[in-house]
C-alpha cells in the first residue's frame, strides 16, 4: 500500500462568514495540487463554532457542497471538514468527505458539546463513517467526539483516526492528551486539525493543530500560525509495528446499544 500524504489546514474563522472563510482557503492551498492525496479542514469551516444554525445552516447540495466539489477536483484530492446542514427541518453538524470525482460520504457529529448548548441546535449522528483512500482506511470524526474512546476504538482495523475541530485555548492541555491516547490505544495515526483566533463568542483558540503516530509520538504541532501543513504517512511502518505489538486483538468485546 502507497503511503499517504495529509495536509492539515490551520486557520482562522471569519465568524458566520462564509464566502469570507471559502475564499480565505481556496487561497491558502492555490499551491497544493498534486501535492497531497487528503486535505483537513476545521470544524464548521465556512462559519465558526456557532449555535445560529436556522440562518445559517445549507441543503445538501448548496454552495458549500459545490464548492468542495470544485476544490476536490482541482486539487485532485479528498477534501474533508465540518459545516452546518439542514435537512427534514432538522440541523447537523456535518462532515463531508468529497472526493475527486464529486462523489462524497457524511459523517453527522455524534457527541454534541452541552457545555455550548449544542444538543439544543444540532441533532446528534448515529453511526460512524470508515472511508477508503488508497487502500487507507480512514475514521473521521469531529471535535467533542475525542473525550469519548468508546466511538473511535479501532474494530475495523483503521488505519488513520480524524478530529476536526474548533477547540478552546483553555483546554488545549486535554486537546493534546487525549488525542495521543487515542493513537497509542488504537495503534493508528491520529490527527487533529483545530481553528485558531477569537471566535465570535471571544473565546479564544490556539490551534495546536497535531499529529501522532500509531505509537503515539508527535510527528507535528502548530499553535497560534496558520498554515497547510503537509505530511507523509507510511503504512508499512505501521503495520510493522502493530505486528510486533498485537495489541488490539486483546480489546474488550462489547457492541453499541
């Protein structure tokens, strides 16, 4: 299997601006084509951490949509990140997997952040999303979803484990933790890509956009910068290493309710 090249995307957010925050990316990556097979964007990129979800919120198949389709295939790469949908009257907080070709999957955010009042905006997701890239196997999920190990715990034998995020500059000590622990208990690579600056409510962020590998050691961190930050994964490396420490086949057998 070829390696995998990612490139996490570490950016401000023009609060509830979307044609401000779309134009600010398709500038950062004019550089990226043919530079990359996958490109991670925050949670709910086109706006900020934002509640405001009725005025706010797109069909499936609005702009948003189209524009990472256009992206997608002018990169000639997935393009992955959270935003605001509405559908059956019903919002979501919704990450999209766009591919190339303009074909795409959805994963709805399971774990909604109650601290924020997010269950009273949002509804919750029901299942995880396991996507191929290059023979990759690939779980991504968003933001408050990381204190939960139970939804990421790896029984399908991914490969590459996936956080959006708009994660507060006070919490940034459980960011980093806890996204480590997740890579070494899942023996896979594990990234995290966060907003940074101010956002509309004045709470502040810091980025600390990471990655790990599967044993848990940071291949990357970038705190208060934006940036496309692009790295190489190797599989082979990971499979050797999960060969020489089988630890998942020891997991303990449960199944969701």
């Amino acid at each position: 299997m070829k390696d995998l090249r990612v490139t996490l995307v570490q950016s401000h957010l023009h609060w509830e601006d979307k044609g401000a925050n779309l134009a600010a990316f398709t500038e950062k990556w004019s550089e990226l084509k043919g530079q990359t097979d996958l490109v991670i964007l925050p949670e709910m990129f086109t706006t900020g951490f934002t509640m405001n979800a009725q005025p706010l919120a797109e069909p499936m198949g609005g702009p948003t949509l189209e524009w990472l389709a256009r992206q997608a295939a002018g990169l000639n790469a997935v393009i992955t990140g959270s935003f605001i949908v509405s559908e059956n009257s019903l919002y979501y907080n919704r990450l999209v997997w766009m591919r190339p070709d303009g074909s795409y999957e959805i994963y709805d955010k399971r774990h909604l952040f109650t601290l924020a009042g997010e269950q009273n905006a949002y509804t919750p997701g029901k299942e995880r999303l396991i996507m191929d890239i290059h023979g990759w196997k690939v779980l991504p999920l968003i933001c408050y979803d990381l204190r939960f190990p139970a939804w990421s715990r790896n029984t399908v034998g991914y490969d590459l484990l996936i956080y959006v995020a708009n994660w507060p500059e006070p919490r940034r000590h459980h960011w980093r933790c806890l996204l480590a622990a997740r890579a070494i208990e899942n023996q896979a690579y594990t990234l995290g890509v966060n907003r940074v600056g101010l956002d509309g409510n004045g709470f502040p962020h810091t980025g600390d956009t990471s990655a790990f590998t599967f044993a848990g050691e940071e291949l990357l961190h970038v705190a208060n910068a934006e940036g496309c930050f692009t790295l190489t994964l190797s599989h082979a490396e990971q499979l050797a290493f999960r060969q020489k420490l089988p630890f998942l086949a020891d997991q303990d057998r449960f199944e969701w309710l």
